[in-house]
C-alpha cells in the first residue's frame, strides 16, 4: 500500500512539472533568439537594458534611433508585472551582462494584470531585482512608474494614481537609502491637474503608454544618467 501511495506521488509531481513548463508564465522565449544573438559583450562594450512593461517594449519601435545610437538594448513585454519581472531576470539581464539595467516597474501590477495589487510584494519584487543585479556586477537605475489615471482594460481600478504616487515614493525613497539613480519619469508626465499623464504626451485613452513625445522627454532623463554610469 505504501509503495502505491509513493508510486502515485511521484506520477503526480511529474505531472505538475510538465505542466509548469508547458506554461510560460514569464515569457522567456520572447527574447531567446536575439539574447543567443548577441553573444557575450565584446571587450570594452558597456552593455545597457532596459527592462520592464509595455512602455519599455514599445519605446524601441517608437525610438529605434535612441537605441541605435546609444547602443541600448530593450527588453520590455507588453502586459507583465514585477512577479514575470523577476522570473526572466537572468534570461533577459543577466545573461546578457550589461553594464547598466534600467528597470521600469509597477503599471501592469497595479492594473492587477496577475492577480490583486499588492504594494509590499510589489515593492519586494523590485528590491530582488537590484539584489540580483548587484550581485552580478551590474549598476542599477529605478525608473518610477509612469502616471496613469485609469486602465482601459480593467476599470475597475479607480485609485490607480494614489497607488502609483505611494509606489513611486516608496522606490525612491529605496533608491536614495542604496544609492541608486532614480529616475523620474511621473512628475516630467504628469497632467496639470494630477490625474494622469498629459494627454499629448501619450498615443492611448486613459493615457497609459507614452507616444514619441513622451519618450522624448523620457530620453532626456534617463540618457545623462546612463552615460554617467557607464563612465565607471
């Protein structure tokens, strides 16, 4: 009898494995091919990515020459959160050994894209990430979560601000305790009124995703601080 429960156990797990791996949570084959691509870093390249959402994904088809130019790499994916984040960290960073990793966090969790927002896990997810990428080598820059009045694909959520205001305020403060660059991406957004991004500054209603314009502005923020890490 014990050897068939034990028999029955191990049929069991072996099936929760096959299904864990048949179902990509995090995505990574998005980026396989071009991560095999690059290869390792050639000597004396200062390798930059810039990790996150949707508003990472589609910054390098808005602006192909800011990469181009900068040699920057994006490794963003349309719809994720922290928790997808931090499971494809190594195959989308690490691995790549970058100098420098941006790291763009906090829209998708708080649209509840996986699962019922939760700050403190959310907040966790982004620390794990600067705890790995230290670990490895690579300098980190916290880009804040940009504002967004609403979300067309959930309207249920109505205080999105107020929960990306707290975020953002408790990121940074998390960056100036560690020493890391902060970037502001919110208040260089935001509308006159607060409730949102400036609607000329996104291509969406509600304003979520920056259009060219907006990323314009992103650019001149981020560029300095990368340039100034990649000096060390």
């Amino acid at each position: 009898m014990k050897k068939t429960v034990v028999l029955l156990a191990a049929a069991l797990l072996s099936v929760l494995a096959a299904n864990a791996q048949k179902h990509d949570f995090a995505n990574w084959k998005r980026y396989a091919e071009a991560n095999e691509d690059l290869g390792a870093p050639a000597k004396g390249e200062k390798r930059v990515v810039l990790f996150g959402d949707s508003i990472t994904d589609s910054w390098p088809r808005t602006c192909p020459e800011f990469f181009a130019d900068n040699n920057l790499i994006g490794r963003g994916i349309s719809g994720q959160t922290s928790y997808q984040f931090l499971l494809r960290f190594r195959e989308d960073v690490i691995n790549l050994q970058p100098k420098v990793v941006v790291i763009n966090y906090g829209t998708n969790d708080i649209a509840e894209n996986t699962g019922a927002y939760d700050e403190d896990l959310t907040f966790g997810n982004v620390c794990s990430m600067v705890d790995i990428a230290r670990a490895n080598g690579i300098k980190v820059i916290l880009a804040s979560c940009l504002p967004a009045g609403g979300f067309r694909w959930n309207k249920s959520i109505t205080d999105s601000m107020e929960k990306i205001r707290h975020l953002n305020a408790r990121v940074e403060a998390y960056a100036k305790a560690e020493r890391i660059p902060y970037v502001d991406y919110f208040s260089a957004l935001v509308d006159a009124d607060g409730k949102g991004m400036t609607a000329s500054y996104a291509k969406d209603t509600p304003a979520v995703h920056p259009n060219a314009q907006g990323y314009a502005i992103m650019q001149e923020l981020v560029l300095p601080v990368i340039k100034k890490l990649r000096k060390f």
